[in-house]
C-alpha cells in the first residue's frame, strides 16, 4: 500500500545552535527513547546505572549508548555508570522538554482528537491550546475542554496565543493551503500527519508521521520471520 502524494518539496530538518548542527539526526531519533527509558527508571527510584544494564534493557550495544552520549560530552559517566536523573534532565533539555510549547489541532476528525485526548503531551511540556475545522458541524465541540472553532479563527489564534505547533490531521489536499497560513501566521513547527509533504520555509521545522510505515515494516519482518525489529522499538 502505497499512499505517498506529489513530493512538494523536501523536509526541513533544522538544528539551531553551532553545537548541535554536527549531530547527526540518526542520534537525535534515539534520545526520544532513551528519554523515555531513564524516565520509568528514575519514577521507579533507579538512581544510577551503567552503560551496560541500560544496554541490556534497551537492547541496543553499550557502544552504541556512549557513542551517542559522547555527542553530548559522554554526560559524565563516573565510578559506576550514569546518574539517572541527571541524565534524564540533560536529554530533556537537549530535545528542548525543559520549555513549554503550545500546540493546536487542525482537523476534529478521528485522529485530531485521539490526539488532542492524549494527555501525556502535557507532561512532556506539550500544551493543548485549540482545535479547529472546517466542517461546521464539529464547531463548539469540545475535545478535553478545548472547543473545536472554525477554520476563519485560527490565524488570529495562533499570532494571539502564541502557539508553537501545529497538528495536521486534515486530509491532504487541504493540508498544503492551512499550512501556508500557519506560517504566515508565526507558527515554528509542524507535526503533518496529512499524507503531503510541506512547502515551508527555511526554519519551519516539519516532522511527517506515517503510521503505515510502521505497519509496513511489521508487515516485512512477519514476512521474513524475523520478529520486531528490536533497535527501533
Ligand atoms: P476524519 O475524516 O475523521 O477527520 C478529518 C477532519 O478534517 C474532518 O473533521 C474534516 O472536517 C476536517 N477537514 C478536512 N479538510 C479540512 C480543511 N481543509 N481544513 C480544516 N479541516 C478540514 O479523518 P481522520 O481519520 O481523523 O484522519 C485525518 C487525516 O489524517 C486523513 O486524511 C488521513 O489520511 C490522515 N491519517 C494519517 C495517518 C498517519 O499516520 N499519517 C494515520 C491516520 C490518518
């Protein structure tokens, strides 16, 4: 199955300071889980562990965690391994989590508001400030108390509330159009789950979503009878 669209323009994948620009995306794709394995780690009060346990339990080479940590100046390790929750504080503010972001939803459809009842993007930093959609019918439904407002509303809402991100959950033939307007209206970042790639420009950072990738690649590893793919999950 393949649902890719006309490729308008490649994806724009922008670092912002002298230090991080020499790291590659590969390494910043990981820190997400390695965030998220020191987080239950330090909530289950595991304060420090070595290379090769957090190896073990993320099944990825001890080699490859310092390498990664070296990127960063190796975070330290002293006598017996990392502190966990220094760690965990350093790669959240490395993936910017120590600051809040203010997002909204564009599309109240299915996925629009899975997303918006979602609430672990709160405690990630992840505010939930507005949701709209073209279909007036959905207007004034509420989604976790944010209403649903109309389409006309919303690049007076996103200059007016300061909102850093914006949610694509519209079909793609609207997705490239509201996306202009996003931008025009001062909005940073783009989480697209629209099946388009976006024409924005130089420091709008855009990240495409496809579940179906991970579906198709679950569908290859069942076919070669190979199990998950352990590195990525
Ligand atoms: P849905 O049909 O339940 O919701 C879409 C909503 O967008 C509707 O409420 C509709 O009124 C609104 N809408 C349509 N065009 C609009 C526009 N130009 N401006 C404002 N609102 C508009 O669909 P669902 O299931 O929520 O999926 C939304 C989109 O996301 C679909 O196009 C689907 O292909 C895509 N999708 C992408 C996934 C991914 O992994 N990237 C996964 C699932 C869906």
């Amino acid at each position: 199955m393949i649902n890719e669209a006309v490729i308008y323009c490649h994806v724009q994948v922008e670092v912002t300071t002298l230090e991080e620009k020499e790291i590659s995306q590969a390494v910043i794709g990981r820190l997400p889980r390695y965030f998220r394995y020191l987080g239950e780690l330090k909530d289950g009060g595991v304060e420090r562990i070595s290379s090769q346990d957090l190896s073990e339990l993320m099944k990825v080479t001890a080699s490859q965690i310092r390498q990664d940590f070296n990127n960063f100046g190796g975070f330290g390790q002293q006598g017996y391994g990392y502190n966990v929750e220094y760690l965990y504080n350093e790669i959240g503010k490395i993936l910017g989590l120590d600051r809040r972001h203010n997002f909204i939803i564009i599309g109240a459809g299915n996925l629009g508001r899975a997303l918006g009842n979602y609430l672990n993007f709160e405690k990630r930093g992840f505010i939930f400030r507005g949701m709209f959609d073209g279909n007036p019918e959905l207007v004034g439904m509420e989604v976790r108390g944010v209403r649903v407002r109309p389409m006309e509303e919303m690049e007076e809402f996103v200059a007016a509330n300061r909102i850093d991100i914006a949610v694509l959950t519209i079909p793609k033939n609207g997705a490239v159009a509201v996306a202009e307007k996003l931008v025009q209206n001062g909005i940073r970042a783009i989480w697209n789950f629209a099946h388009v790639d976006l024409n924005v420009p130089e420091g709008i950072q855009v990240e495409n979503v496809h579940l179906s990738d991970s579906l198709m690649k679950l569908s290859y590893n069942i076919r070669r009878g190979t199990g998950t793919d352990r590195k990525n999950v």
